[in-house]
C-alpha cells in the first residue's frame, strides 16, 4: 500500500469518468457497424457518430480539469493523462472513418467494410471490460487477458485489410478503389487506436500489481 492511500482517500470520479468515455466509444463503434451493415442507406446515423465524439469531448475535458482539482487519485497522475487522450483517440478516428464512409457515398457494403467495423465494435468491449478490471487494481491478469484479445483483434485487422487491398484492386473501378483504399485505412487507424488503449491499460495494470 502507497503512503499516501494512508492519507487521503482516493478520487473514484476518474474510474467514472473512464468508463463513460468507453461507454461512449462502444456507442460511437456501434453505430459505425450498423452503417457498415445498412449501406447505402443508413447515412443519416453519421451525425450521431459526430453527437457522440462530442459528448466524448466533454468526458475528456471533464477528466483533466478533475485531475488539476484533485489533491489524491487511484492512479498516478502521469497514468491518468496517458489514458484520457488515448481514448479520445479512438473516438476521434471512429467519427474520422464515419465521416469517409458517409462522405464517399458507398452504393454498397462489403464483406471486409462489415468486418473492420465488427472488429472494431469487438475492441471497444474489450476496452470496456479493461477499465472495469482495472478499477479493482488487484487482478492486473483480468486487464492483461483483454489487452491481449484486443492486441488478437488488432492483428486480425491487419490481414483482413491486406486482403481488402488486394482483392480490391482485382477490381477496375479506380474510383471505387481510392475510396474504399482511404476508407481501409481509416478504419486500421481506429484499430491502432483500440491497441494504444489495450497497451496503456496493462502497463498501468501491471505497474500496480
């Protein structure tokens, strides 16, 4: 036990204030699925993808004026300011991708647009289930056994978008190839993301076991 647990007890507003923001991602991947499953309709749900990043904003901002307030926190400061833009990070480019899908008007789906976006909603659960073990800060192996599925994910990822790339350019419609190329890519970012986020928790994790 750390001295100053002796001392103060701790602020519990940051684990909150966590698990909204991956509440909110969780949200903000779902409805990025659906798109991804309802193409070409379905476009009006973006701006509720940009209502959410917002809302994220706010949880984000929330969080570092509560980490200038607060005298104790459950974890070190300096872990907390590591979590908080990691998690907007995500958020941030699942609103970019939306934006991309929405923008290219797609006259369809495909089989590796609703894989990436199923990959990704996968992720965020793993997030969320993260940061909950991670509030109880006594089995770090809880928060090692999610990080590592995500990290799974995260490299699942990395082949499906190899192989869209490839049987992408199978295909003779340059237009169609330089969207859904940009798009790939958009959504292997928000996938690098979910993998910062999986790595930042089970560091912290393990720095307190």
């Amino acid at each position: 036990m750390r001295v100053r647990d002796l001392i103060l007890p701790e602020d519990r507003v940051f684990f909150s204030l966590f698990k909204q923001m991956a509440a909110t991602i969780s949200e903000a991947a779902t409805v990025l699925n659906e798109i991804t499953h309802e193409l070409p309709s379905g476009l009006e749900k973006a701006h509720r993808v940009r209502q959410i990043e917002h809302n994220g904003d706010e949880i984000t901002r929330k969080t570092y004026e509560k980490l200038n307030e607060s005298l104790i926190t459950p974890l070190e400061p300096e872990e907390i300011s590591r979590l908080a833009p990691v998690f907007d990070d995500v958020l941030d480019r699942i609103d970019h991708v939306t934006q991309q899908v929405c923008t290219y008007g797609l006259g369809e789906s495909s089989d590796a647009l609703k894989e990436f976006s199923y990959l990704i909603l996968l992720s965020t659960i793993e997030i969320d289930h993260a940061i909950r073990s991670l509030e109880a800060l006594g089995k770090p192996e809880d928060v090692s056994r999610h990080a590592v599925e995500i990290n799974r994910l995260y490299n699942l990822s990395i082949e499906l978008q190899s192989r869209a790339v490839l049987e992408l350019f199978k295909t003779k419609d340059l237009l169609l190839i330089i969207k859904l190329k940009d798009i790939y890519e958009g959504l292997g970012r928000v996938m690098e993301k979910c993998n910062d986020v999986g790595h930042a928790l089970n560091d912290i994790a393990m720095s307190h076991s």
